[in-house]
C-alpha cells in the first residue's frame, strides 16, 4: 500500500467496515477477461457468504476458476473545496482475496443464508427446505484482505 498512513492493520477494524457494509463486490476473472458484480453477503469466521440463481455468468466463472477478489466500502462523504483538485471521499475499504467454495448440504446453506439475513437485520431465520433448494450458496474463505481508509 503506497499510502501507508491510510492502512487499517487492526483486524477488528477491517471487520467492522465488513459487518457496516451493506454491498460486496465480488471480482472473477474467466477466459473473456475481469467480471464484478455486486452482491448481499453474510460475513463469519473469515469466510464470505454469498446467495444467487442457480445459473448465470458468475456461476459459470466460478465454476471454472475459484480465485475471487472482494472489495467492500463504507463511510462515504464527499469533502468539498473552493477548488476542484481540493475535492476528495473520506471513506474505509477492505479488499481481499480467497478461493470460493459451494455449499451443497442442506444444513450447511441454511446456516450461510442464516449468516447472511442476520447481516442485514441482526435476527435468526428458519428456512424452508424448498425456498434453500431454490438457490446456490458459496462461501469464499479468506486468504488475505487489507483495510484502507481517509477520514
């Protein structure tokens, strides 16, 4: 990181800006070149937790190559100036990289889309066998993620 006084090293940092974002954009790479997109998540022990369709673009990349990039922001504000090359964001970011994994048992995506709906809402669910059989679950385990931000 060029900017060294913008790094967040504490890793309780880092997951509060994860546990604050609402959006995470999930970046792959197939043989036509970058793909992002952007996705709700669910966050635990150093581990993603993505829900989708059961077909699209992004499963087809994932299914051929599981290395992803994540980027996740919060905190966005505008600081305005007199001047246009004074103008900036304070913001706090977390980007990282991992391999991501599907999650095929029925326990275990019940658990992942429990992760996920507490994220947003800070409550437990309880999920009908066909609204899970419905969608596909991955995880992405966390390999690395560094923390940035401009207050």
């Amino acid at each position: 990181m060029i900017r060294k006084d913008r790094e967040i090293i504490s890793r309780d940092e880092i997951e509060s800006i994860i546990n604050k974002a609402f959006v995470c954009r999930l970046g792959m790479v197939d043989e036509n070149g970058p793909y992002i997109v952007p996705l709700s998540f669910g966050y635990r022990e150093n581990s993603l937790y993505f829900h989708c369709a059961k077909e699209g673009r992004k499963l087809d990349i994932l299914k051929k190559n599981r290395r992803v990039c994540f980027e996740i922001d919060t905190d966005h504000e505008i600081v305005e100036s007199e001047k246009a090359c004074k103008w900036g964001m304070k913001y706090k970011s977390v980007i990282g990289f991992g391999n991501a994994l599907f999650i095929e048992d029925m326990e275990s995506k019940k658990t992942a889309l429990g992760i996920i709906m507490h994220h947003y809402s800070g409550r437990s669910f309880e999920f009908e066998e066909k609204e899970v059989k419905r969608v596909v679950i991955f995880k992405v385990e966390i390999e690395s993620m560094t923390g940035k931000k401009k207050e």
